[in-house]
C-alpha cells in the first residue's frame, strides 16, 4: 500500500464515520504533501524520521506515511477499518442487495469532497452498476453551484470519464444529473433547455425553509409537476437536532408526486434521516415511488445507503417501488 492509497483511503474511513472536519482536513492535507513530494524525499524522511518537519505532515499522518512506505498496512487504518463500518439490519439487508446505483451525490464540482472519478470507482467497488451526479445548481453560492456554462463543462467531463471506464473495460455508468434548487415561487434553479440535458433531475428545497404552510405546499407542488423533475429530493429540508422539518401539507405533496411520477427520495445522511418515519409511511400509503440516496459529499459517505435502507425497511417501503434497484436503462426509461 502506497502513502497515497494508505491516505486516501483512511480519508474514505474518517468520512464514513463523521470524524470531525479537523482530523478529516488534516490528512487531506498530508495527501497534498505526498502528492507533490519527491517519492526518494519521502522514502529518506521516513528512514531519518523527519517526515513531520514537512509542512502539513503532524504525528498521526506522519506514522500512516512511514508504515506504509515499509510495506505494512498502517495501524491507524486498521483501527479504522474495524471501528468505522456501517452496519445493515438483518431486515433491512434486501434492500441494501437490491440497490444497484445512486441518485444522488456530490463531487468537487460542487461543495464535495472527491472528483467524479474517484466517487465512480468508489460506487463502484461498493457494487454499484452506475451513479447519478447531481451537483448543486448556481442558486446555492454557499455550494459553489454549477451555472450553465460550467454544467455544460461537467457534461462533458462526464462523458470523458465514462469512455474511460468502458475503455478499462468496466460496465459501470456515470449518469448526468443535478440536484437543482427548487426557488421560492416553485421555479427550478436551471432552464428548461438546460434541464432537458440531463439524465435525471433530483429537486430541493434550500432556502426559506421556515415559509408558511400554504405557501411551501404551492412551492413543492409547482416543482413536482414539472417535466423536468424526477426526484424529490429531502422534502422536509430538516437537520436533526439542529433544525425543524419544513411546513408542508404532505398529502397533497405526496399525492402529487404519485400523479406526476415524481419519485420521493429516502436521504441517507444521518442528520437527514429524511422523510421522517411519519412522513415516509404516508408517502408509502399515497402509492409514492422512491429513490434511496445518498446526498454524499466524499466517498465514505457512498457507504451511507445502509442508512437509508433501514428506514425503508422499518417503514415497510415495497422494493418494488424503489427506482434505484432498476438497472440504468429501467431508471431512464422511467424517468423519460
């Protein structure tokens, strides 16, 4: 194991397990520094004990550098390995088996912590078959969403990236998407044209979470009736234990999203957790299909659905009405 592969994938561990953005940065930091070090400096460091008088290399990151450059696994990533994976319900197992992609994720494009290559090949060592990549759109500037000119770039990086994949011989797809901003009078955050563009359309709300009831369930409803919009993404915009879920008339939402197909997303992050189990089993009975996202911003968090996966099985969310078991044809054949 190479330092980078040691740091890269401690990274992957700490991100999983919601280390603090300190210790996280930190390494990302010391991969930096390896990254742009002379292998012989680095080799010569290690033997002299010197590695942490490189600027960005402290204690801990210093000794994965060290083990690994002696050809042994860092104890470090051991421990992380074995203290940081995220466990399924023996009930909630088939449908983590039954997943064979992603809708929704994030990249450096936007406010996430790896390039679409990595997230890809890390979706695809979980067993995933393809992954949608929904940025944020420009609206959300604390995000560093995508305008149209840049969204055009990252479509064509996209494809980029899978030529390069079939090249190496890898059935594996990188759809073309968005998580685009649902604005408060129900517009979406991105032209029509520009909409048209892409694979899938995942909406949300982000801004003015606390609008009054009425006036959020008109907001909601506006988008789920577009075209363009494929998924609903975290309806109720809560953060747990930080801030409420929004207000909204849900059987009409719900309703809604069965008469136009507008899948409702089951949000994995864990202070998402989002729709609530409440929400979520109405949503169930209004005959809702469903998606089980992700919402990642680093590759550890790909490790997040399991997540996701008991609260569907806890609320008793048929399989099959959760889009992304289908394979990625059967996804865009719904969605068209």
């Amino acid at each position: 194991m190479t330092p980078e592969a040691a740091l890269l994938r401690v990274i992957h561990c700490l991100d999983r397990s919601r280390a603090s953005g300190f210790k996280t940065k930190a390494f990302v930091r010391a991969l930096d520094v390896v990254r742009t070090t002379d292998p012989a400096e680095l080799e010569a460091r290690s033997l002299a004990k010197s590695l942490t008088d490189l600027d960005g290399i402290g204690d801990s990151t210093g000794r994965v550098i060290a083990e690994s450059l002696a050809g042994h696994v860092p104890q470090y990533l051991i421990d992380l390995e074995s203290t940081t994976q995220v466990t399924v319900s023996e009930r909630a197992q088939p449908y983590r088996d039954a997943l064979r992609g992603d809708c929704h994720l994030h990249s450096t494009w936007s406010d996430g912590g790896a390039p679409i290559e990595q997230m890809a090949l890390t979706a695809m060592s979980l067993g995933h078959e393809y992954m949608v990549q929904t940025d944020h759109s420009a609206r959300l500037t604390i995000a560093h969403g995508l305008d149209e000119h840049r969204l055009s770039e990252q479509l064509d990086q996209i494809a980029d990236v899978n030529a390069t994949l079939r090249e190496a011989g890898h059935d594996f797809r990188v759809l073309a998407g968005m998580e685009v901003d649902i604005l408060i009078d129900g517009s979406l955050d991105l032209s029509d044209e520009m909409l048209a563009r892409l694979d899938v359309v995942v909406a949300s709300v982000h801004s003015k979470l606390r609008m009054e009831k009425q006036q959020m369930t008109e907001r909601m409803l506006q988008a789920i009736a577009s075209p363009h919009v494929d998924i609903l993404g975290h309806c109720t915009g809560r953060m747990i234990g930080k801030r409420p879920p929004s207000d909204f008339d849900a059987d009409y939402v719900f309703a809604a999203c069965t008469q136009f197909g507008t899948a409702v997303e089951i949000n994995c992050r864990p202070e998402r957790l989002d729709p609530p189990r409440e929400l979520l089993r109405l949503a169930v009975d209004h005959g809702c299909m469903f998606t089980i996202d992700t919402d990642a911003h680093a590759t550890g968090q790909l490790e997040w659905q399991g997540l996701g996966c008991d609260r569907a099985a806890e609320c008793d969310v048929p399989i099959d009405r959760i889009l992304n078991t289908r394979s990625a044809d059967q996804l865009l054949e719904w969605v068209a």
